[in-house]
C-alpha cells in the first residue's frame, strides 16, 4: 500500500465525498504520525494536498465530485483536528455555552439564551466526542472516576458526568465560555470552557 490518497478498496468505501475524503486523511495521519490535536497546520495542509488529488481523481470518474470544496475542507477538518458536529459552535463567537443532555439535544447559549440547535448526534457520535477529549485532557471517566473536570489544549474546560443506567452510560456534556470572556461579547473556542 502506498501513502498516497485514495489507494483503498472501492467496495469499502462510502459514497460520499466528503467521507472518503476524512478515510483519506485519517490513513495518511496515521501513516505519518501526524498529532492532529497538536498539528492543525499540518492537517489544514494535508486536507487541502488529499482534496486537489480528490478532484483530479474526480475528473475521470473515480470518485464522486464535490459539490463545494471549501465546505467538504472544513468538515473534514473539524472532523479529524476539532470537534466535529461542534466546532461550528465552537467557531461561533457568539456562543457562550454548548450542551448535550442526550444525543438528539444539542443546546447552545448565545447572550445568555439557550437555544436547541438543530444538530443530532448519535450515541457513537457523542461517545467519539467525549473520547477525544478525554485523550486530550488526559484524564479518564469510568466507573471509579465518573466525573471529569479538565482542561483542553485550547484553553477549553471540560467537565463529564457518566450516569450508568442498565447496560448503557448516560453522557452528559457541556461547553462553557469563561464569565469574563463573555462580558466582552466574544468567545472564540479559545476561550471555551467543556463541562458535560
């Protein structure tokens, strides 16, 4: 196998753009040792390297085009070096809080009102989610430590409570602008604090 983008088996691979896009650039990472969290340059660079050989490719037919480039770069991005179905949030500055309260509630808080977004997450979603921070935050959440209280790379905070309940863990998740960043009128997802 190469380490070149696109070098995968097309019965595996999904339909859409934008997903073998992400399949093309978490091989590479993991090929070249890439930190994503630590890296973002190199990821922003490598998504725009996979993304000029996607079109060449789609040009002849090999893969599906896309629709709009720069928008398939951004989630594929936020995907792999942010936090997915969130960084829009954690990108807006006028959100001072994100929440979770279970995978089809996702809140936010925009001058002091919260609000319920209109993003859905799955329990798989959500628990990719908790997993990449906790690694960041090198912290763990289980049965003996079902809290987390942490802080991100970013300067984000991050709290986790884990409710057990039969065979499932009940996650809740939440993501806080700190009071004086706020008072200013603009937080940016350096100044986001986590709490779930």
């Amino acid at each position: 196998m190469t380490d070149e983008p696109g070098t995968h088996d097309t019965e595996e691979a999904p339909v859409d753009g934008v997903a073998i896009l992400e399949t093309e650039v978490r091989e590479l990472i993991r090929r070249r040792g890439i930190d994503p969290v630590r890296d973002r340059p190199g990821v922003v660079a490598l998504v725009s390297d996979v993304i000029a050989d996607y079109d060449e490719r789609s040009v002849v037919g090999a893969v599906p085009p896309l629709a709009d480039a720069g928008a398939a770069h951004k989630a594929v991005v936020d995907a792999v070096a942010g936090l997915g179905p969130l960084q829009k949030y954690l990108d807006d500055p006028e959100v001072e809080e994100i929440w979770i309260n279970e995978p089809t509630q996702v809140f936010v808080a925009r001058h002091g009102e919260s609000e319920l977004t209109t993003t859905i997450l799955t329990d798989g979603q959500v628990r990719d989610l908790v997993e990449k921070m906790l690694k960041v935050s090198g912290r763990r959440l289980d049965l003996s430590s079902p809290f987390v209280d942490a802080s991100l790379p970013g300067g984000e905070r991050l709290q986790l409570v884990s409710l057990a309940q039969h065979d499932d863990v009940l996650l809740s998740v939440a993501l806080r602008c700190p009071p004086d960043v706020i008072q200013t009128g603009e937080c940016t997802s350096a100044d986001m604090e986590v709490t779930a």
